[in-house]
C-alpha cells in the first residue's frame, strides 16, 4: 500500500519484451534465489539490477533480502503492517495493454507465521489516470482466505485464467503514491483455491476487470507482493520466502493456465476437483485420523489409531461425501502437552477454502486418559457431494484421534428469519432497521446456540460490515469476547450458520 521505485531503465526492458518466459521451462517452483542480492532492515525503495524493490514495515522489525534474478526473502516480527514487493515499475505513460501481454511467475515458502488478520500475497500495483490500486491474490499467509471484507462492492466470482476469482471494488481516502489524504478505487482478484507456486496472466485479469466497467489507468508499476499485518496491535510475525519472483512480458500468444503449476508447500491447498474420486469419508460420520487419503508431506507420524509428531502447517486429506447441504458442528478428539504453552490451531478446509477452525489447548499429557473433545462449527453451509476435506495442522504439536461432524439441527437448510438480509453473493449484512442504534434494545434475530464445546462466530457491525471471526468457548460470556476482541462498546450483529442475533456491548 506504500509508494514503490519508479526505474524508467527497467520499464524501458519490459516495454521492448526483454523479459521473456524463459523461466516456464524451467520448475521454478523449487528454484532457488540466485544473482547479487541486497538486505534491507528498513523502510526504503530501490532497485537491484533491473529491479524494483520496496520494504515497508510499521511498528515492528522487519527484513527483506533482495535478488537481482527478482526473489526475495521476507521476515517480520511483531508488525502492525508489513509488506515486500519486486518486479516492474512504469512511468505512467502507458496502459497495460500498451506495455505488451504481461504474467509473473512466483513460487512462496510460507512459514513461522502467527497473529496475521489480514495477507495478500500475489501481484501488486497502482495506475494513474484514474489513480487505482489493485491487489491480484493467489495466496495469503493468514488463517482465513481474505473474504468479502476487502471491498464495498462484490462483483462477483469469475473465472479468469482457468482459476476462479472473487472480484472486489473498494473506495478509500488515505495514502497513494501521490501522496496521504488522496481518493482512490482499489480492485482486487482473490482466488479461490490458495496457491503458492505458479503462473498469473496479468493482463487476463485487467481485461476481465475491464469487462466489468473497472478501468485502469496509466501503469506505475506491477510487483510480486507479500503482504501481512494486524490490526489488533503490532503483533504480526511470520517469513515469506519468494525463491522466485519474475514480471515479464511475452506476446507470442502461447497458452497459459494459472492452475498449470501445482502447489509444493505443504501449506497449500488442493487444486484437483473430488468430484471424480471415490469418497473415503462421509459427512455427517467419524473421520479416523490414521484414514487419510493424502499426508501433506510426510509431517505426522501415525501411532496405532492416532496421528502425532505432527509439524506446523502439515495436513490430511479425505475425499468426503456429504449427504446433507448445511452447517455442521465438528469435534477434534485429541491431547497435547507443552511446557513451552504453544498454540495448538486446526483449520478446516473444504476444496481449498476454510470453513472453520479449533484450537487444541495445553493439557498435561498425551496419553489416551487426556484426550478432550475441542470443536466449532463450521462458518459456511457446506454443500452435498463429493468434495475435498483437508485439516490443516496451522501450528502442529497435538495428537488427534478422530474428528466427528454432526449437522447442525438449529440452522441447516433453514433460511434467515431476521430483519436483516444475507444477501447470497457477499458476506456482509445489510440491516433493513431504520431505528438509531443507540436507542434500539438488542433483540433475538434467531438463535446462537453455545455447544458444548464452544464454536466460531462471524460478527458484523450495524452498517453490515463484516468485522471478523470470534471464537467463543464453552461457557464464555460473547459479550465480553465482543469487547475485547473489537474493544469498543456498541450492538454487533453476530451470524452463526445462517442465524442471527443483536448483542449489546457496554463497558
């Protein structure tokens, strides 16, 4: 989001097509940084051979390592912002389709992360002429894919490039590359099934923006971003290695498919449809965690009937038949012990998106006697059919027994009777109340249902934005999870499945 390098000599390169693909016959996905490097540790711009390069970061300590062959290695440590970028920059007197057809092939080893609420990680840029922003995310190093929260205006979701987008419009004020204070429109292209090795046609994206009625103006620049923060605090840590990093231009018409290069973190997720697979596991039902279909690179170790010694960020894979369209309530059996009181995350993910998460939390043995049931329910409606189900292990240290789904009987299939609208494209609400907050008494809209074993919540504030996820344990007071998650008093609109209810907050 900071102002990046202006480098007319590297502008001039890519305008003559001096970047070429030369890198798709070659596996960049395993490729390693190579050229003269540079390492900054504060805010700056520059360039390093034909390069730009920028380092930002706000209240924390940050590094980048900068490579003349485009990579770089990214670290941040108790950051409220942070964020590296490399590639081109213009001097904002031509139009992308001017510059020639432009893609980037980028390949990203995510690791160490922790407090991330927000991660873009893809391509990056600005235009003048209309002054615009604009983010192209494929990966992130957050819990949760960026949602619908990053932008007032859904277009909706394409398919661009052979890979499925959702597409956002977003007004600000605030800092631009000319300067603090200024108005500008970003747009944003999320892909639905994160990735973090492959190729992205650009200019594929800009033309079906532009098919939209969203123009772009004057090229300044097109960068590989690695972006993350928190906007609770600068706590924000993590490392985003780019062992490669190109933007470049080639006009020989050859065919491109952003799904042609398959993922090799074992943080990412799957890109192969189910659909034609023979379901291992069904939905409602007990997934015995020694079943998996797929170990994501060998980083837990199986014990009888239980899986352990498993690493940060590795995962199991099912292929699930889910019977029943809906919400689902799931419980993790399992057990941990860790004088060192690290976290214990697992997320759910369904054909690549996450639909809800648990924390395991510190106990005093691994044994069998020590295993407890941790839970949630899932954020969205899971749909019936054959799908992918991964659960990822964001954190590791834990042994898991088996995790158990129910159908959530208090919303399934059963449509909002509130006075405010879900609408189906957006995870934002839209109340229909014309009464003032201040003077409104909450009122039940629905149910919320506290199981047992605690759930995940998304809460939205009175206008409909979609503030965030709260997770609520067994016997916790919401309000007072409210206050200190968002640390304001007011009425939140909390959405549990497709139920909603008003909750006051006062302090």
């Amino acid at each position: 989001m900071k102002k990046g390098y202006f480098s007319v000599g590297a502008a001039v390169l890519l305008s003559l097509g001096l970047f070429t693909s030369q890198a798709l016959a070659q596996d960049f996905c395993n490729a390693t940084h190579s050229g003269t490097s540079v390492k900054e540790t504060v805010n700056k711009t520059g360039t390093i051979g034909n390069v730009g390069y920028e380092l930002w970061g706000e209240q924390g300590d940050q590094s980048a390592t900068f490579y003349s062959d485009g990579s770089m290695y990214c670290e941040f440590n108790g950051n409220k912002d942070y964020l590296c970028r490399s590639g081109m920059s213009y001097d904002c007197t031509q139009t992308y389709d001017q510059l020639g057809h432009l893609y980037a092939d980028f390949s990203v080893k995510i690791s160490g992360t922790s407090n991330i609420n927000y991660s873009y990680i893809g391509i990056y840029g600005w235009t003048r002429d209309p002054l615009i922003e604009w983010y192209i995310v494929d990966s992130w190093g957050s819990q949760y894919r960026p949602g619908d929260w990053v932008g007032e205006q859904k277009i909706g979701r394409m398919t661009i490039d052979g890979a499925e987008y959702d597409v956002y419009k977003n007004h600000r004020r605030a800092f631009s590359i000319d300067g603090d204070d200024k108005d500008f429109d970003q747009f944003f292209s999320i892909r639905v099934n994160q990735r973090n090795c492959g190729t992205i046609d650009i200019t594929a994206h800009f033309d079906a923006w532009a098919s939209k009625g969203l123009q772009l103006g004057k090229m300044y620049e097109a960068k590989i971003l690695g972006e993350a923060g928190n906007n609770d605090g600068p706590n924000a840590t993590g490392k985003f290695d780019f062992n490669y990093a190109k933007v470049y231009v080639d006009n020989s018409g050859t065919p491109k498919s952003s799904t042609s290069t398959n993922p090799t973190s074992s943080a990412s997720t799957p890109t192969s449809s189910a659909s034609n697979k023979q379901a291992t596991a069904n939905l409602p039902g007990t997934i015995q965690m020694e079943s998996f279909e797929t170990n994501g690179g060998d980083e837990v170790t199986i014990y009888g009937d239980v899986v352990g010694e498993v690493k940060p960020n590795a995962y199991l894979e099912w292929t699930v038949d889910v019977a029943n369209t809906g919400i689902y309530n799931f419980e993790v059996l399992a057990a941990r012990a860790d004088d060192q009181e690290r976290k214990s995350q697992i997320s759910l993910l369904v054909d690549g998106v996450t639909v809800g998460s648990v924390s395991v939390l510190t106990d005093t043995s691994w044994n069998d006697l020590h295993y407890k049931a941790f839970g949630g329910t899932t954020s969205t409606s899971i749909p019936s059919g054959v799908h992918t189900l991964r659960v990822l292990f964001n954190d590791g240290y834990v042994n898991v027994d088996n995790i158990k789904f129910a159908v959530d009987g208090n919303s399934q299939n059963t449509p909002p009777t509130s006075s405010a609208s879900v609408p189906a494209s957006s995870g934002s609400i839209t109340p229909t109340s014309n009464g003032s907050e201040d003077n409104q008494e909450p009122e039940a809209i629905g149910n919320i249902r506290i199981s047992q074993f605690g759930m995940e919540l998304q809460v939205f504030d009175m206008q409909g934005r979609n503030l965030g996820r709260v997770s609520v344990a067994a016997g916790a007071s919401l309000e007072e999870i409210l206050f200190a998650k968002f640390r304001r008093s007011g009425v939140y609109l909390v959405k549990q499945g497709n139920q909603l209810t008003k909750v006051r907050v006062t302090r």
